[in-house]
C-alpha cells in the first residue's frame, strides 16, 4: 500500500495516465491525494475528471482555483476566457456528474502519515491559521459548495477583498477569505495580508511581504503542509513544506510524491517520480 501526492494536473490527462502507470498506481491497493486544479488550461480536462472519479474512494483531492473557476462558468456566474479550456467538461453528457464530483471535494485534508501530519492544501495557509483551524474553515466552504446557496456563492466568491484574515470576518467576506487563502495565496505580511498579483518566483516577493511559507512563527511549522499551485516556485522539498506543482500544463513536469509508512529519523520516507509534458500552453 502507497500513499501519493499529484501537483496541479491542469487538464493534461494523458500526463496523468503516464504518471499513473509510471507509479503502477493501484486503486484496490493505493491511495492517491491530488493537491487541486484538476482542470483547465490543458487539452482534456474532462478526460481528466473521468479517470479520477473512476478510482473511487481511493483517489482524494481539494480544490483549486481552477475548479472553483469551473463551477462559476457552469453556474454562468463567470464567462470563459481566451484561454480557458474547459468546453469538454460543460458541453458532456456526463456534465453534472462530473460538476457534482467536484462540489463534494474538499478544500483542505489533514492526513496522518505514519505518525507525521500532512496538511494538504491547493495554494497556501495563513500564519495565523493552526492545521485544525484551517480544516474547520475549509469546512465551512465546503458545507457551502453542497449546498442549494452554491450560486450564490460563486457570485461572491471573486475579489481581493478581503485579503486579511479576521475572525470576526462573516458571511461572504468570511468564505472570500478563506478561499483566497487556500486556493489564491502566494505571499503575505508576517500579520497575513495577502497578496494576489505577483506570480514570479519566492524571490520575487514585493516589499513587505514574504512567501507563506516562510513567515516566522507560522501556527502550521510543526507540521508538512503539501501544496500546488506555484509552477514558477517548483518542486520544494522541506520538512514543512512541499510544493508539487512543476509547470505540467507550460511544458513543465507532471509530479508524484510517495510517502512511505516508515519513519527516518524525524522525516517521512520520500520518492519523487516525474513524467515529462507537452506544453499545452505558453506562459504570460
């Protein structure tokens, strides 16, 4: 039995496949955490959606911002853009089963492994934010994503604000917060304001502001927390941290991490396994 973490798969399904089988990937003995944005920007993204949702239980994955983009455009609370490709998911037959599949995805897991808690998460976790607190906010978008007020939701969702966390944020604002975190966040403040506009690598990081991750007296440091959505950032092996998006959809590599079952000392036992793409898109 194996435990895998998938970074950001972005619609490129035949990466997948060959990720998959590189791995031998066995869904009766194996269990595999796909780290959001399943979807969009490569050439089958309903291809993709099919294959996972054919594992049954033993594939598990949280949201990204691509997935959440799709459940805005499928709800015509978002138009598509120049360069979204997600018509095969909303023209399919199978549309609203693939679009039900992702509502019931998680935005955030905390897994115990081998002893050693893994936070999982698509874009980043606020300082301020324990591993349980992050899981009880993420909770409450996920109650939301179920529910009979998703439209609403959706139509709320998009904006910077607000980019600090509050816990006396409510309502909209609250969930805005959240999801900005969890699928959006790059850099922030050391007091966790965020910052949504630079892409570049952790180098790049405007005046005043610091990759999440390296913000002194983060509440999640005791930990792994496990993370996409930051190709330019790339593969980051830390004992807090580890950044699996490596630029699948811009001709990068498509990534799996296996976690063993043993302790080595006070790391988990590691192997990174990396398939080659075909750059379905160029950056900028």
């Amino acid at each position: 039995m194996a435990l895998y973490l998938i970074g950001d798969v972005q619609g490129c399904d035949s990466a997948l496949q060959r990720l998959l089988d590189e791995i031998s990937f066995s869904a009766s003995r194996d269990t595999l955490y796909l780290l959001g944005d399943l979807v969009n920007r490569g050439p089958d993204s309903a291809g993709v959606l099919r294959r996972v949702m054919g594992y049954g239980a033993a594939v598990q994955c949280v949201l990204g911002n691509h997935d959440l983009h799709l459940l805005a455009i499928a709800h015509g609370v978002r138009k598509l853009s120049r360069k979204d490709t997600l018509n095969g998911i909303l023209d399919a037959p199978d549309r609203q089963a693939m679009l039900d599949w992702l509502r019931w995805q998680r935005m955030a897991i905390l897994q115990d492994v081998a002893g050693h808690e893994v936070l999982m998460v698509h874009a980043g976790v606020l300082p301020a934010w324990t591993a349980t607190k992050t899981i009880a906010l993420a909770a409450e978008v996920e109650a939301v994503l179920r529910s009979p007020d998703l439209g609403d939701f959706l139509l709320q969702m998009y904006g910077n604000e607000s980019d600090r966390w509050d816990d006396s944020l409510t309502g909209a604002a609250r969930l805005r917060a959240v999801v900005n975190a969890l699928t959006r966040l790059r850099f922030c403040t050391p007091d966790g304001q965020m910052e949504f506009t630079t892409t570049d690598g952790a180098n790049s990081a405007p005046e005043g502001y610091l990759p999440w991750f390296d913000i002194a007296g983060r509440k999640t440091a005791d930990i792994t927390v496990a993370f996409g959505h930051w190709s330019t950032l790339g593969w980051l092996n830390r004992p807090d941290v580890l950044s699996l998006d490596t630029g699948c959809v811009w001709g990068g590599c498509l990534s799996a991490l296996r976690l063993g079952g043993t302790k080595t000392g006070a790391t988990l036992t590691q192997e990174l396994i990396q398939v080659k793409c075909e750059q379905a898109q160029k950056p900028g």
